[in-house]
C-alpha cells in the first residue's frame, strides 16, 4: 500500500487559487489606457541646420480584485482587496541635419523608448508577457510590487 503525503495540495484553475478550505479568486479589469503623440520640425537656420522631433507618451493601468472565499462558497471577512498595476512608456525619435553645401549633408538621429511599470504603491507589468505581476497574491502592495524599468536609446550619426 503507498504511503500518503500530510501536504496540502496546491491548485490554480480559472482565476481560482486554492489551498486547503479557502480559495482566492482574483480577476483583471482594463482600467485606462492613455495615449497622444506629437510630430515637430523645420529649420533652425534657413537652409542649413533643421530639426525633426516625434513623442508618443502612453500608459496603461489594470485593476485587480481579490476576494477570498471558503470552499463553501461563503466570503471571508477581511478576504476582499483591490490593487493596480500600471505602465508608462515614452517612444521618441529626434534627427538634427546639417546642410553643409549642395552635395554633403550630415545627419544625427536619436531613438529612445523607455519605460516603468509598478512603485508608488503600484504592482509593475512585466516587460516580457506585458501582463499584470500577480505572482504574489499576499501580504501589502507596498511589498510584494516590483518596479520594471526597460527601453533602448540608440544614436546615429550618417
């Protein structure tokens, strides 16, 4: 006869964490999504020396529900708690020509794209899914959030 383990068993089905008697449910809601771009250019000095400027600044912001329930179905006290993830992104190029004579022109270009998810009392968005953190449904936002930084800034001089 096998002999049986004293663990408790671990399940994650549907949005539904459960442990032993209780279970935690918890659910995802798109709660804004912002977005604007500019576009700017012309010349510095007439037939020279231009400039050309694009921003495209957004975020996004989830909110998430936690609710912990018994097995039962009853809600437990003090089991609700809600908590935001969030982003902010920047996407900008910038090139400054110089027109040295008919035939010779030279040109540097800037492409950044930074990013932040998460601080501020915030959960982050992971870089590489762009999902909501919910690795960690315990304990105080403050605590379990993580603050992801990413982007890339390159130069080009032709």
């Amino acid at each position: 006869m096998p002999a049986r383990s004293a663990a408790r068993r671990t399940t994650l089905r549907s949005g539904a964490f459960a442990h032993g008697g209780t279970v935690i449910q918890g659910t995802q809601e798109l709660d804004d999504v912002g977005e604007v771009g500019f576009m700017l250019g012309g010349p510095i000095i007439k037939d020279t020396l231009f400039f050309f400027a694009v921003g495209d600044p957004s975020t996004i912001r989830y909110a998430l529900h936690r609710k912990l329930v018994a097995t039962d179905g009853t809600v437990l006290p003090g089991g609700n708690s809600d908590a935001y993830a969030s982003q902010v992104s920047l996407r900008g190029l910038a090139k400054l020509t110089w027109a040295m004579n008919e035939t010779h022109r030279l040109s540097f270009t800037v492409i950044t794209t930074p990013s932040q998810g998460g601080g501020h009392g915030e959960l982050g968005i992971g870089p590489p899914t762009g999902n909501p953190e919910t690795t960690s449904l315990d304990g105080d936002v403050k605590a379990r959030g993580h603050v992801y930084r990413g982007g890339a800034l390159d130069g080009v001089l032709q």
